[in-house]
C-alpha cells in the first residue's frame, strides 16, 4: 500500500493531472447510466405491473401491427403500426405489443435526452434532465401504456439530436435530411408533432436573424 502511494506521489504533475481530468470526464458518463438503468427498472417494473389491456387504442395498434404483417394498410397511426410490427416479429404478444413498444421508446428517449442536453449545456445539466425524466410520472406511464407518445417523442428528441450534430459539422446534407426524416416520421404518429416542428423552425429563423 505504501509502495502504490509513493508510486502516485512520484508521477509527474502532467500525469497527475491527465489521470485526474480522465477521471472527472467518466464520472457523469457513470452517473448516467446508472440514472438510465433505474430509469429501465422503473419502466419494467410498471409494464410487468400494470398491462393496460383494456386499453381501446392499444388494442388498435397492435391490431395495426398484425395487419401490416398480413399486408394489409394499418387503419390508424400509419407510422406507429411498422415499431409494434417489428415488436410482434421479435416474440412480443399479441397482448403485448405496443407496450414493449412503447418500453423499448421510452428508454431510447431517455438516452437521446441525455445526450441532446450534454451536448448543449453540459453534464451537470444533462444529469439534471435526465433524473427529472427517470422519475416524471408522464414519461413513465407513456413509456408503458402502448400509446405513441413515447415514439413520437423519442422521434422529435431523435430529430433535434440530428439537428445538432448536423450543425457542428456545417449543416451536413445527410444529417438535415434524417432530422427532416424525423420530424415528418414523428408527425406520421401524431399530427401535433406539427405544431413542434413549427416552433423548432420558427426559433432557427430567428437565431438566424
């Protein structure tokens, strides 16, 4: 033990301080996952508990997905029905569906969150938004209740994401287009995602200005 102390007490300072400033860059990454598996836990604690079954639209969706599979056109949210369609190819029930759906998009969305905030103010505020968001009772119950709040979500936040990183690489076409993608795939789900598109372009004429 004193060996391993003398050892440290000898590095040089420019070691000491690499060693120090790697240190301090893998302490929030850590900080987060461990937010994200609690968030993962809470979510699957709710979908074993809680089956929404009763739920009408839930049962439209999944009926959606089913008939994607068969060929047929889906009658309702035409962008949802292909996410509860890869649900059901991958073993989920019938009954099940469009909560493991909504499961899987609600976790992504809490990923995509983090790093959309990292990215534009930093780790202590990433963190902050995303223990806020682990624990919101909405984000929870829309990450379990086989609606489309959570894809459409995941899709908007995915979209700003894109923005971003297109931004930092001077407005990269492929990257404008797979926001474009997003925000048009997110108004497929849900025809007020319109609505955020409109603000997210109102607010880039303006920072233009």
């Amino acid at each position: 033990m004193s060996e391993h102390c003398d050892a440290v007490n000898n590095m040089p300072d420019d070691e000491t301080s690499d060693a120090s400033r790697q240190d301090g860059a893998r302490r929030p990454i850590q900080y987060a996952l461990i937010l994200l598996a609690l968030g993962l836990l809470l979510r699957v604690a709710v979908f074993v508990l809680h089956d929404y079954v009763g739920n009408a639209d839930q049962v439209r969706y999944t009926t959606d997905g089913t008939r994607l599979l068969e060929g047929q056109t889906p009658s309702m949210r035409p962008g949802f029905a292909p996410l509860v369609a890869a649900a059901l190819l991958l073993g989920a029930s019938e009954e099940r569906a469009a909560q493991a759906t909504t499961l899987v998009m609600g976790t992504v969305l809490l990923v995509l969150l983090w790093w959309l905030v990292r990215r534009l103010h930093g780790d202590g505020a990433a963190l902050a938004a995303l223990a806020l968001a682990v624990v919101n009772h909405h984000l929870v119950r829309a990450s379990t209740n086989g609606m489309t709040e959570a894809a459409v979500l995941c899709a908007l936040v995915g979209a700003l994401v894109a923005l971003d990183v297109a931004r930092r690489r001077g407005w990269h076409p492929a990257l404008c287009l797979a926001a474009g993608a997003l925000f048009g795939y997110a108004f497929t789900m849900r025809a007020e995602a319109m609505i955020y598109f409109a603000g997210v372009a109102i607010a880039g004429c303006v920072r233009r200005r």
